[in-house]
DNA sequence: CTCGGAATAATTTGATCATATTCTACGCCG
DNA sequence: CGGCGTAGAATATGATCAAATTATTCCGAG
C-alpha cells in the first residue's frame, strides 16, 4: 500500500545523512546567530574548511547562501565579513520586525494549543535559568528558540523566513550586547505574552511582542551609540 | 597623493570583469523574475551548464542563492524547480508587498528630485509601448524596472532587499498571468503615482502603489483558482 | 644616516575546473 | 507486484589558476 511505501520513505528519511553543504550551512547559521563570530569579522573559506572540519565546496555553498540572507556581507573584493550594522540599517529592522513578528505573534495566538504554551514555557524557564548563571550562549539560543517556535505555529512560511532573516541580521550585535550589559536586564517580555497566550488575548499578545522587539532594538541601538 | 590611487583603483573597478557565478546568478535570475521558467519547472546543474554555457560551480553556486532568495525551491531528494504558488502564500505576499512596498513608496516619495520622476516616467512610456505591441517580456521588464527604480531612492536597503525577494517569488506567476489576461488589462496605477510624485503628494503615492500591490495579487490569485 | 613612500615580490585566499563518489530514479526481471 | 540492478545526475574532493593583500626592498629627501 501506498501508506506503507510512505512510511518507508518516512524512516529512510530520518535515517538518511544530510548532506555536507547542509550541515555546514547550519553550523556556520549558528555561529552567526548566537554571537560567535563578531560584526566585522572576515569569513574565510578556508578558515572554515579548517574550522569545520569540511570540503571547500560546501563551505562555499553556504557562504553564498549565508550572503544572500544577509548574515555574511560580501566586500566587493573577495572579502567576506560579518555585517556591521549601522543606525539606518537597525531602524529598517525595527520596522520590520514589528510588523512581521506582530503578524506571525498575532496568526500564532490563534492557533496556539495549551501544549504548545507548555512548550514555550519550559523553554522560558531554561532562559530565565540561563540569565542567573550568566550563560550568554544559552540566553541567545533559548530566546531564538523561544521566539522560532511560537512564530512556527503561525503557520506563515514566507513571514518566517522573513524574520528568521532579519535574526540573522542583528544576531552578532546582540551578543555585543550581552557582553556590554550582562545577561541580568535583557529585555523578557516572555512572561506577559504567555499569560496573553493563556488567556487568548491576541491584541495583549502581539502588545508584549511589539514591547520586546522594541526593546531589544533599543538596547542593540545603544550599544551602536558607544561603539561609534 | 591617496587621490590619485584610489582613482586609479575606481577606473580598475569599473574595468574588472565580474566574476563567473555572478554572471550566471543575474542571468538565471532575470529567468526566474521574467518567467522564462514556468512554475513548476525543474531546474538542473547540467541542464543550465549547457544552457548558459558556465561551468559547474558557478551554476551550483547561483542555485544555492536563489534557493535561499526563494526563487526556487529544493524539493528534498536533490531536485531543485520554480515554486507554484499557494494561496496561503499567496496571501502573505500580499501582506508584506503592502507595508514593505507602501514603505518604500513612502520613503522615496520624500527623497524623489525632478530628474528622478523624469526617468520614471521615460520607463512607463517604455511599459506603455510594450502594452500596445504585446511584448510581454518588455513589459515584465519595465514593471521591475519601474518599481526598483522608485523604490531604490528610499534608501533603505534592506527593505529594498526583502522587496526583491517578493518579486522573485511572483514572477513565474506574473507571467503566466499575462499569457492568460493578455497584456491589455493589467495593473497599471503608475500614471497615478507619477501625479502623486509630482505634487509631492506621500499619501496619495503609497495609496496608489497600495491599489497596483492589491490589483496584481488579485490576478494571480484568478489564475491560480483556475488552475486549481 | 634615518625616515617616508612607492614599487615590487611573496604569500595568502578565492575562483574555477576535472574527476571520483554517492545517491536517486527508472526499468527490468523474478 | 515487489525487489534488484543499472543509468544518470548531483555531491564532494583536490588540484590548478588568478587575484589581492601584505611584506619587503629600494630609492630619494631631509
């Protein structure tokens, strides 16, 4: 039957190892994102063919791929670096984020199920275990996480791509700003939007979402302001 | 003096042959954008190797950014082909298409000089001109052209950016819209815009690149339903 | 004699290609 | 109808070529 052939299918694609361009391309994703590359930094290929441990040409696929999100920024020169972003740039991403991230915050609210809520719970508890260890590493991650996964119940693929990109974007900056300010006062919306979330208030909801991009986008802004 | 050297290198720029994947990447782009490809298409190395006449990784490499713009879709096991629309998908485009693209109006309408208007102008006569002869690829052309060139005096890159994108998404659609409707009656608010610009009128401007945003999507999502 | 600057040499890095390997899909045979 | 083998395309590697930045050296001026 056809329903056995799929689940075959099923299982040899879990099974299945992903291929190398792929994994390069999430590792090099996360080391964007979570802060461990620096705005300014150079991208080489081949200080990730060693760093990763990979072939050039999977290095090379995800750099292009990288670019063309906007997480890696190509020089004109053969150079790749990690964007440093600049106030304009930062403004357009405000605007973004609060239309988009208030659109997917608002479509999810109407979809959440309690389980999903219990999730982004359990989630919100490491974060917060997170900020008293001081674990930069694991606010960044668990935040994304948080966001990703309330955001994927939105069921709006486009919109989530879109803002997985604009992450990208002020990803690095964000882990300047754990280093400036500690991981005590980051902005946590977290919990005012789950209880919105229990409660199906959609509009308190998408209000907690608008306050926490807004902050983070202040926060991200002063530490251009020092820099500069 | 540092002057003369950098004048030196910008003469050097403007000679310097762009590299290979650049080249296919804008190539198999402008066939995304202006519907050469169909959706629903499949898209292969060897097939565009020989088409283009590049070699290899250029080709990958240019697939891989595309894929990641959304202009095409990696469909699991190692095929790659032009996406078909979904009304879902459809719908968010709309979404985005208003705000981003409204912004973008917003934003260049401020910033627009005379000449600037001179030359929107000068590509909507074109548009015009390819209406009246039937020349579908022209007037796909002129539309881009029109949009892009308003829409890159907003100085906002990254919205411009994201703009882009949405266009990539559409255009294989747009396309077939035109195979369908003819190129008598299609969205055409620009005569409006251009009056708008004119007098300087920011809210009248973004409200007639709102009704050409609406106006398209709406003839993609005819075809679609006839095609479903 | 020392210092500054420009031209050039050397090293590093990116771009491209030819080739081997792996995986998918299709067709054939049991 | 299902499993197996083959064909063909995509993936990945390493080598080779080209470009750019950096380092060095040489010359002239102070």
């Amino acid at each position: 039957m056809n329903v056995i052939s799929r689940t075959a299918d099923a299982q040899k694609d879990s099974t299945a190892n992903p291929p190398a361009h792929e994994v390069v391309y999430h590792q090099l994703r996360d080391l964007v994102l979570f802060g461990e590359l620096a705005p300014g930094d150079a991208v080489t290929i081949q200080g990730l063919v060693q760093r990763l441990g990979a072939g050039m040409t999977p290095v090379r696929e995800a750099i292009r791929r990288l670019i063309a999100e906007g997480a890696l920024r190509f020089q004109g020169n053969r150079r790749v670096s990690v964007p440093t972003l600049t106030f304009d740039e930062l403004s357009e991403i405000e605007f973004l984020r609060k239309t988009i991230e208030s659109q997917l915050t608002e479509r999810a609210a109407q979809r959440v199920t309690n389980a999903d809520i219990d999730d982004l719970s359990r989630i919100d508890t490491a974060l917060d275990a997170a900020i008293l260890n001081g674990d930069v590493r694991g606010y960044l991650t668990c935040n994304y996480q948080f966001h990703m996964t309330l955001y994927a119940r939105a069921d709006a693929p486009i919109l989530l791509g879109v803002a997985e990109q604009l992450w990208l974007r002020f990803g690095p900056s964000l882990r300047v700003v754990c280093g400036r300010f500690g991981t005590e006062n980051l902005p946590d919306q977290h919990k005012e939007l789950l209880t919105a979330l229990r409660s199906a208030d959609t509009d308190a909801a998408t209000r907690a979402m608008v306050k926490d991009v807004v902050q983070g986008t202040d926060q991200i802004a002063q530490v251009l302001r020092e820099t500069a």
